[in-house]
C-alpha cells in the first residue's frame, strides 16, 4: 500500500509545523512506499514500454497481465488473467520489494511460471517499479 507522507504529515500536525517537515521528509519518501528504491518514472514508463509492454500493458491483459494497480495488489489476482500454477502458489502481495526480486528472476521465484525475462540493472527495475507504484495509487 502507497502512503502519501505528505497528505499524512499535513494531518497530524499543524500547518506551521508541516511547512517545517515536509522538506525533511521528503528524503525518505521512499520508505513510505514499502521500502522501494528510488526510482525515476518517467525513465519507467520508457523501460516499461521497451523492455515489459510486448507482453504487459497497464489496462489490458495480453500474454502477461494488466499491471495498473499492480503494486499493492493480492499476486495471481488481475481480473480475467489465466496465471500458471507456479505463480498461484506464491500468496501474498505485490510489493515494491517483491517485485525487485521478481524481476530479477522469475523463474528463481515461482519456477514453472510463463514469465522468463528479468530485468538485470537494479536502476532499471527501480525505475520500473516506481512507474508501476505511479500507476497504482487509487488516489489518482
């Protein structure tokens, strides 16, 4: 689940006392997102179109499921996707933290599972991440 520091921060202390912080606590954002490294989206959405959109779309299930609401979302449960067994036994949610390990090898995770590719550059799966968690938050 994304936290949105800022929105939390502007409702536990006063205006004044939020102007202060917010600089402060802008360093660690990232850990109000479940961990993730930093990443830049914009570069994410590039990854995400080159290296993942032949088999992944944001809204459409193709060879591999729909990924907008990804991060935060139970694993093996985009509505209308067939997931492979291997992929099914995981449990659990799609963190940020899990889909790093994800997307460093799929099948070292759920071996037997459709997906094959892994994305090697831990800058480039930071970036991928932190697009997918741009386009997860139910606020937007």
């Amino acid at each position: 689940m994304l936290i949105n520091c800022k929105r939390l921060v502007r409702s536990h202390v006063s205006p004044a006392s939020a102007a202060m912080l917010l600089p402060v606590l802008s360093c660690f954002a990232m850990p109000c997102q479940a961990g993730a490294a930093a990443g830049d989206s914009a570069n994410g959405m590039k990854l995400y179109e080159a290296k993942c959109g032949g088999c992944h779309s944001l809204d459409m299930n193709r060879v591999g499921p729909a990924h907008r609401g990804v991060v935060g979302r139970p694993i093996a449960s985009a509505p209308g996707y067939t997931y492979s067994n291997a992929i099914k036994k995981l449990g659990g949610t799609w963190t940020p933290r899990r889909l790093d390990q994800w997307l460093q090898g799929p099948q070292n995770m759920a071996p037997g599972t459709k997906m094959f590719f892994s994305v090697p550059s831990a800058s480039d799966r930071a970036d991928i991440i932190t697009y997918l968690a741009a386009n997860s938050d139910p606020s937007k």
